[in-house]
C-alpha cells in the first residue's frame, strides 16, 4: 500500500500504522524529513519487527507533521482484506 501526503511546507514527519485498539502496528517513518509538495511512504501489511501480515481489519494511518510553523496531525482509516 502507498501512502501519499501533501505537505504545504518542509517538515519533520511521523507515520504509524494503528489498528483499532489504539495500538501501534507498525511505525513507516519516525521524524523523518520531508519537502514540501507531495511524498509517498509504502507499508508492506506486516507488524513492526515481523514478516507476519496483519490480520484483516481496519486500520489507520496517522501522519503528524511539525514544521516551524506549527504541527499537524491527519488520519485516515484502511480495510485490510485478504
């Protein structure tokens, strides 16, 4: 799966992968860089640390952004499905 995000200036960004208890799945991107304009970061459908693919379900993926302007935090939810 990609996941694209648009970015209005450069930022330091988080991306983590959370099912629906709330809990961390897996973590794409921790404080990494990224220019402004669109930037895309994949995620395979495995855990953190695994080969093992998550179980069907929804899912969201969190993008927090904090730039020197200020921080912002957007989700959206996915259906895996196998």
């Amino acid at each position: 799966m990609i996941i694209q995000c648009g970015l209005g200036a450069g930022a330091v960004v988080t991306v983590r992968v959370v099912d629906i208890n709330g809990d961390v799945v897996r973590t794409l991107l921790d404080r990494g860089t990224m220019q402004a304009g669109f930037n895309t970061v994949q995620w395979d459908g495995t855990f953190a640390f695994s080969v093992r693919t998550v179980p069907p379900g929804m899912y969201v993926i969190v993008v927090k952004a904090e730039a020197a302007t200020g921080s912002d935090v957007q989700s959206v939810g996915v259906g895996v499905m196998k």
